[in-house]
C-alpha cells in the first residue's frame, strides 16, 4: 500500500481537496492506498476545510466536510511514501525541514507527478472567487485522475 501525504500552506483549501477526491478514486477503484493532508502552517489546526472549498467539492460530487486540518511534522517524513506539494513556496518549505535524501526523494510539486517537470502549481483560490474554487477541483481532480492512470494503479 502506497502512503501519499498532500501538502499546502493552511490545509483548508487545496490539500485537503486532493486528499478528498484521491479517497473518492481510491474507493471507487478499490486502490488500497493511504491518503492524508497537512498544511506547512499553524493557521488553521483542527479547522475544517474552507466553506467555498467544501461547497464547491460537494458541488461536484465529492464530500470533505469530514475533514479536519493539522500541521505537516518531522514524522510525516517516515511514515508517507510520497509528500505531494502543492505550489513552490510550500515545496521550497518542506525541503527545508528534510534531514537526509531519502526524506528528500519522497517531496514533490503534486503536478510534477503528472506532469513532469513543467513544474506547474495548484494555484491558491484562498483569496479568489468561486470560479478560482472550479478551476482548482477541476485541475486536481484531473490531476488525480491522471495519477492513478499514469502510476497504473487503475
Ligand atoms: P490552502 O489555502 O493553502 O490551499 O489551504 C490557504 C488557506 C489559508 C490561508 C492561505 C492559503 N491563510 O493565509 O490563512
């Protein structure tokens, strides 16, 4: 079973969305693989994700109102497979906790996994409007769904 942590800065918006559709995919395909979320901030710990993020996910047929945010730690190195970032700013962040390469290998820009080195960002919709929210689900969702194609998980 792969482990794959997402990571953005408040663990309200878009790791939390990724975290969502990918349990989404990984039960509708029976995938077995672990999913979880953090944010490189203390911003917004034990918050459930942001009310236009849920909104617009369930929009779309996919329900985060369970969720609950929490801070990256040290631990999150050892225990995930795969720490998938998801701009630079918070990739540039996580690299500077890592201690040793093997911490190192598993960090990277979520979109360079389906992407390879365009290195192309999930854009922030925190300060947007509700099209922003659209454009990010709509982005990772096909994100994740090109993840588990390329990775041939499905
Ligand atoms: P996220 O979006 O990193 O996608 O969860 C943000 C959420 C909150 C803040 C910034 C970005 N904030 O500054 O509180």
């Amino acid at each position: 079973m792969s482990k794959i942590l997402f990571v953005c800065l408040g663990n309200i918006c878009r790791s939390p969305l990724a975290e969502g559709i990918m349990l989404h995919l990984n039960n509708k395909h029976n995938l077995k693989l672990e999913i979880d979320s953090a944010g490189t901030s203390n911003y917004h710990i034990g918050d459930s994700p942001d009310d236009r993020t849920i909104s617009n996910a369930l929009k779309n047929g996919i329900n985060l109102s369970f969720l609950k945010a929490r801070q990256f730690t040290l631990n999150d190195f050892d225990y995930f497979d795969h720490i998938f970032v998801m701009d630079k700013n918070n990739l540039n962040h996580v690299l500077s906790l890592t201690k040793n390469e093997i911490h190192k290998n598993k960090v990277s820009l979520f979109l360079n996994s389906v992407y390879p080195n365009k290195n192309l960002e999930v854009p922030d919709p925190y300060y947007g409007i509700e099209k922003d929210f659209e454009t990010v689900f709509q982005l990772v969702y096909k994100a994740c769904e090109d993840f588990i194609r390329i990775k041939k998980l499905v």
